[in-house]
C-alpha cells in the first residue's frame, strides 16, 4: 500500500489505485478553510477523505462527508481511522442530502460542463471527479444554500477561468464572496485557480488575499 503525503500536514494518505487522485487543489482548499470548534463542517464530494483531514486539524465539533461512492468512502473511513478522525460518511448525491443545517461546508467540485461524452473518462470515479454530470454548479449551490447556516460560510475551490460562472450562481441563492485567492503556475503567468470564502447576503468587503504561485509552497495559506 502507497501511502501519500498532505502537504503542509503530517497527514499521509491512500488513494487507492482507480479513485480520483487529490491535487494541488485539494491542499490548497484544505488551508483555505477556516472554522471554530463548535462548528459543524460539511464537505461535499469528500473523496478519499484529505480535505476532512484537513479540517480535521482545526478539532470542529463534527465532520460530515458526502461522496458518490460507497467503496470510495469505505478507503476514506481507513485513511481517517489511522489518525483516529471520526467523521459521519454518506453514499449519496448531495443533491438527495439532508441534515440539520452546517457551519462551514466546503468543497472541490468538477470543472467541466462538457456534456460531450466522448470528452468523459470512462473511470466512472475520475469523470465523477471532473465533469459536472452528477453536480452542475447550479445544484451545487442550490445545496449550499439549503445546508448552510445564515451565518455559515462555503469555501470553493475552481477554475479561475470560470469566476462570472460561479459569481453568478452563487448570487442566484444570496451568496456573496467574503475572500478570495489567486493560484498561479508561477508568477507572471495567468490565474488558474481561484480559491473562494462565500457568505450570504454579507455587507464586508471581499479581501483578495496575496497570489499563491504553485512553484513556490511558501506561497500557500497557512492553515489556521
């Protein structure tokens, strides 16, 4: 067994042979969140489990995954065990998801919207992780927005290339963005990912915190 390391963590983690492998998206999300302890923390499409690790480490009052699979969650169940991390793991679309409402939910969801088959990984877990069929961005905040607190906040982490696409699903169901980050390949080159703190109906400013240079790990946000 291939164990692999959370960056910025002493977290190591396996992510089988077939599921989706996490990415730079994934730690860069991980740091992003922010919390306290008597927050519930939802993630949506939780994979084998690093961004709940992730959160993990800021001790919320409770965890709560969502993911397609049941053989993928299984794997997310061991890789949390082995540092004693309890989270409530659920096989389901989030769209069909129901609980009392969450603090903080977070996710990394798919990027692309082609609805061309042939452009779709037959590996039903990688195309689940990168195409929208099961998660449009239009149902992915019409979830938020019925999970989440009035108080709560969703962190996002997508395309940069795809930012007046999520400002305008977002608003549809009152979310503004509070925060944001740029990642870049290294400076000078064009934004490719954009990491996004969403509130409802908030009246502060959005801070754009400093660019994060995927060459340069100094970069990336200190987990707080």
């Amino acid at each position: 067994m291939k164990l692999d390391y959370l960056g910025g963590t002493d977290f190591l983690i396996d992510q089988g042979d077939e599921f989706y492998r996490m990415n730079s998206d994934t730690e860069l999300l991980g740091r992003f969140i922010r919390m306290k302890h008597h927050h519930r923390f939802l993630e949506i499409g939780c994979n084998t489990g690093a961004v709940l690790l992730y959160a993990s480490l800021r001790k919320p009052k409770e965890l709560v995954g969502v993911d397609l699979f049941p053989e993928v969650l299984a794997l997310t169940k061991q890789n949390l065990e082995r540092y004693k991390v309890h989270a409530y793991l659920h096989a389901c679309k989030i769209q069909d998801y129901h609980d009392e409402l969450f603090d903080v939910i977070a996710c990394n969801p798919p990027y692309f919207s082609t609805t061309n088959q042939d452009l779709m990984n037959e590996n039903q877990y990688k195309r689940a992780g990168r195409h929208e069929e099961n998660l449009p961005l239009s149902e992915l905040f019409s979830s938020v927005k019925r999970l989440l607190k009035s108080n709560g906040s969703f962190f996002l982490v997508h395309r940069a290339s795809r930012l007046n696409e999520l400002y305008q699903c977002a608003s549809s169901v009152g979310l503004l963005p509070v925060r944001m980050i740029f990642a870049y390949d290294h400076p000078n080159g064009v934004a490719k990912t954009v990491l996004i703190e969403f509130q409802f109906a908030s009246l502060h400013e959005c801070l754009i915190d400093s660019p994060v240079y995927l060459d340069d790990r100094s970069t990336f946000p200190t987990i707080e």
